[in-house]
C-alpha cells in the first residue's frame, strides 16, 4: 500500500546537488546532494487530505528546486563545465547550473485505482523524469496515515 501525495509533500531530484551554482569545481565521480523540496499541490482538483489539496500523476509543475542542476544532459552544465575547463589549462572541471525543471509528460503510474478528475491519484511511489536527466521522486508526505492502493 502506497501513500497520497498532498500539498507540502517533500520531493527529491536525482541530479540535485548542494554546490553553489556557477562555482567551478573539480570534476568528481559524485557531488554532494541536494536537500528535498517542497510539492505544491493546486487545489483545482478540490479532493482534500488532511485539508491538504491531494495531487493527481497530471501534477507535474514543479517549481525549481533551490539547488543546482548536476546533470550532464543540461546544455547550460555541458557549455559552462567546457568554458571552465579551457579556462583551467585543460583540468577537467565540473559547473552546476541553476536548476530548471523541464517535465515533459505525467508521473509514472499513481494509483491505478483511485482517480481524481479523471486522473490517477499520486501515490508516493511515482516517479517524474525531467528533460534534463533527473528522475523527481517522494520524499515524504504529510497524508503517511492514508494508504492506498
């Protein structure tokens, strides 16, 4: 059993990271990552937990995450990482970009029983995939008392 995703659930990028962004680093196997965010939930859908908006899969405007962007498929990564690499006689380095969602599609399933306005519910088990490389996922959900199917 799965839990809803409600307004103020906390969710996490896989290609966050806690780097300042713009700061040149050395290039590294992995860097430090970044804190969850916070989910905001629309109320547009009117079905409530907790007094808490619940999410459907179509909930997919994520907001920036207040961290940089690690991915190697962001162009904004790939250009300024070339520059400072050039910049450093050679020296392979790493510069994280300011983190821009790019969501193409729904989460990943929900729950395939339970709709909302004709859509499936958000269970804590969904995943999102940015553009950008990163898979989104949840954290946590303040709706933990709640399950689903």
């Amino acid at each position: 059993m799965a839990n809803p995703v409600v307004n103020g659930s906390m969710i996490k990028c896989s290609m966050a990271c806690s780097l300042p962004p713009g700061a040149p680093v050395p290039k590294a196997p992995s860097y430090p990552p970044g804190p969850p965010a916070s989910f905001m939930v629309p109320p547009s859908n009117k079905v409530m937990s907790g007094n808490q908006p619940i999410a459907t899969i179509m909930d997919n405007q994520i907001l920036p995450f207040q961290m940089s962007c690690m991915s190697q498929s962001n162009p904004t990564v790939q250009t300024a990482s070339q520059t400072a690499t050039a910049a450093a006689a050679g020296t392979p380095m790493f510069v994280p970009a300011p983190c821009t969602p790019t969501i193409a599609g729904p989460w990943s399933t929900g729950c395939q029983n339970c709709m909302i306005a004709k859509n499936n519910l958000l269970n804590n088990t969904s995943k999102l995939t940015c553009s950008m490389g990163g898979t989104i996922e949840v954290v946590s959900t303040p709706a933990m008392k709640v399950k689903v199917p």
